[in-house]
C-alpha cells in the first residue's frame, strides 16, 4: 500500500511496470535540499550536498556510458517533499528508484556505508536512521494528510503493495554494498531494512544509500574529497549496470 493512493491502483501501476522489464529509466533521489540541510558534520559538510554531488556523478556515468534515461529528483538544491519524489520516480515511469544520502548517528565513532530496503526495521540503529531522514518533513508547509504515521503495521502494508519488486531491490542492495567494499576504503555495514517515508509508494526496484557518517570526522573528511566521491559513483555505477543486465537477462528468459 502507498500512503498516498488505493491499494489497488498501487497493485495495478505495479503489475504494469512490471511487465516492461527493460529498465531503461533510472531516477536518482539526492536526499534533502534547501531548507533541508540533512546532516551536518563537525566541518560544516551538509548532507544535502554530498547526496547531490554523488547523485550527479552517478547519473554522469550513466548518460556516458548508457542509453538508459537519467531522472533527478532534484538536480540542484531546492527542497523536494517526501512524497514528491516517488512520485516522480512513478510519473517518468522509473524502472529504479535510488535515493542517496549520508549517515548521521550520536556515537561519533559509528561509521560505514549501508544500504536499506523498505520494511519494518529490526534494530535501533535502522529505526533511528529511518526517523531521521523522516524527519525532512518538518520542513514541508503543507502535508495534508500525506503521511500517516508508519506503525510496525503500517509498514508491512506498505511492503506488501511493494512485494513484487522486494527481491530486486533486495538485489540491487546487496550489488551496491558488493561494490563499494570493493572500492572504499570503509566498512560494509550491510543491507538493512526500515520505514523510510522516500521508499513508500515506488512502483520499481527501490532502495536508499547512506554512503557514510558525516558524524564522524574521518569519514566526513572522506567525504568532502572530489576523488572519494567520485569513487562512491563508480562502485554505485556498476552495482546498477550489474543489476541491470542480471534483471533484464532474467525477465527475457522468463
């Protein structure tokens, strides 16, 4: 179920897309914009600005080196409503939906990147992230009625209407974390699950990236470095192309 649209019409988009299996169209989501800073770490790196420059980055590779249709959610920093992006992400008929940001936790120490599904969270750590990229919506002037909150109940509802596409992005999360091991020098913190409002109601393969801890300073210094995020893009690239042709050779034989 999406909080924003009957059950069966959520079912409905999802069958349909489903049935055109070339993923041709990716949307890529640079968390948080304009008024919304996201994070910020103890040099004043804003998470709105690494989750925009990796975004770009990313979708630079793709339009070089690909035929596949690149949308942005944003592409400069303004502020998007939650609800908004999977929205476009639906409208441009999005066969990917990836949403980047960076990691922010009260233990200064807590770094690594992680990638996260939509479903109900299992630990702390996963709730406490959930709530606060969720927390972008206080930022939102007029949400009428959009979100309801996202009960353990909620949740699997909402991942239910999603269900079709959960071993894909299952798969897409485990490529990306495969591929930034292989090429940052940082710790995989795993593939993990939580109710990100972002996530809700993307009638495609969907997960959400935190490419690192801008809480703390090592890693924030990473951060701030062209050559480390760019870096981050390269392993997020082939992760994609990698899930890319192992899905379409998939759908084509089935």
């Amino acid at each position: 179920i999406t909080l924003w649209a009957p059950l069966s019409k959520s079912v409905a988009r999802i069958k349909e897309v489903k049935s055109q299996w070339e993923i041709d169209t990716i949307v890529l989501d640079a968390g948080h914009g304009g008024k919304d800073p996201g994070t910020v770490g103890k040099y004043g790196t804003k998470e709105k600005t690494i989750a925009l420059d990796i975004a770009k980055r990313i979708g630079k590779l793709l339009a070089k080196n690909t035929n596949v249709k690149v949308v942005y959610t944003r592409d400069e920093d303004v502020f998007i409503p939650l609800w908004s992006r999977t929205k476009i992400a639906n409208e441009k008929n999005g066969k990917i939906f990836l949403s980047i940001h960076a990691n922010g936790n009260r233990n200064r120490n807590a770094y690594g990147f992680e990638t996260y599904l939509l479903r109900p969270g299992k630990t702390q750590d996963a709730i406490d992230v959930a709530a606060q990229e969720n927390a972008a919506i206080k930022y939102e002037e007029s949400r009428n009625g959009k979100y309801k909150e996202l009960t353990h109940e909620g949740q699997i509802l909402a991942t239910m209407a999603q269900s079709m596409f959960m071993k894909e992005s299952e798969s897409l999360a485990a490529q990306i974390q495969y591929e930034l091991k292989k090429e940052i020098k940082s710790t995989s913190r795993g593939v993990k699950q939580a109710g990100f409002y972002v996530l809700v109601g993307a009638s495609m393969p969907n997960v959400l990236l935190e490419v690192g801890f801008l809480t703390n300073p090592s890693e924030e210094k990473r951060l701030r470095t062209v050559k480390y995020r760019q870096k981050i893009a390269d392993a997020v690239y082939r992760a994609i192309i990698e899930f890319k042709k192992s899905r379409e050779f998939v759908m084509a034989e089935g």
